[in-house]
C-alpha cells in the first residue's frame, strides 16, 4: 500500500514526504517512517537529505503495478454493483493475493468489453 500510496501522491504534487505519506492514509508517523526505512533496505524507494521520496525504477515498476491492479479491480466490483469505497477497500485487499494469471485474465475480459 505504500509504494502505491507513494505513487498516488508521486502524480498529484512533485516533493513527497514522509509526513505527505501519513496524512494520506491516515496512518502514524511511527509506522510510515518504519515503513519507509524497510521500503529504502528493499531500494524501492531513495529519502534525500531533506526528507523527500522518489520511488526506483524498481519501485515504480511495482507502484504502478500494483495500481494498475488495484484501479482494474476496483472498476469490476464497481460493475457488480458494489459502492465505489466499499470496492476501492476490496481491491486494495485482493490486488496482494491474486495470481497473475487470474489478473491478466480479469484485465483482459475488461478491456475487452471496453
């Protein structure tokens, strides 16, 4: 959810920060900058001395994605007729555990009927 947060905030202003991060999601500065300390050892992410986040080209290749993922299956439970912050919840939850396969599957059914 960070590096996709990230990724959201990335698009919407040019400087990210931690702070940026946890209004955001509404989560603690405790566990954002825990998080983003694991996000640096895992280089999906570089903090510049003042503090701003710029995602790797690795971290940007799973941000997107992972929005990708996230943006496709939140627009089917929508199409199924469930209200849009109740699927926007569901996808965020599926869109870590579903396979690749069923996904390219659903993606492709989706752009099909476009």
């Amino acid at each position: 959810m960070y590096l996709e947060t990230i990724y959201v905030l990335c698009q919407k202003k040019p400087l990210v920060r931690s702070i940026d991060i946890a209004e955001y999601m509404n989560y603690s500065k405790p566990s954002v900058s825990r998080a983003v300390g694991n996000l640096k050892r895992e280089n999906y992410i570089f903090v510049d001395k003042d503090g701003y986040i710029t995602l790797t080209d690795d971290g940007l290749a799973l941000a997107q994605k992972i929005y990708e993922r996230h943006t496709i299956l939140s627009k089917v439970l929508m199409m199924l007729g469930i209200d849009e912050e109740t699927a926007s919840d569901d996808a965020c939850k599926i869109e870590h555990i579903i396979s690749n396969k069923s996904f390219e599957t659903i993606k492709k059914l989706m752009e099909d009927n476009s």
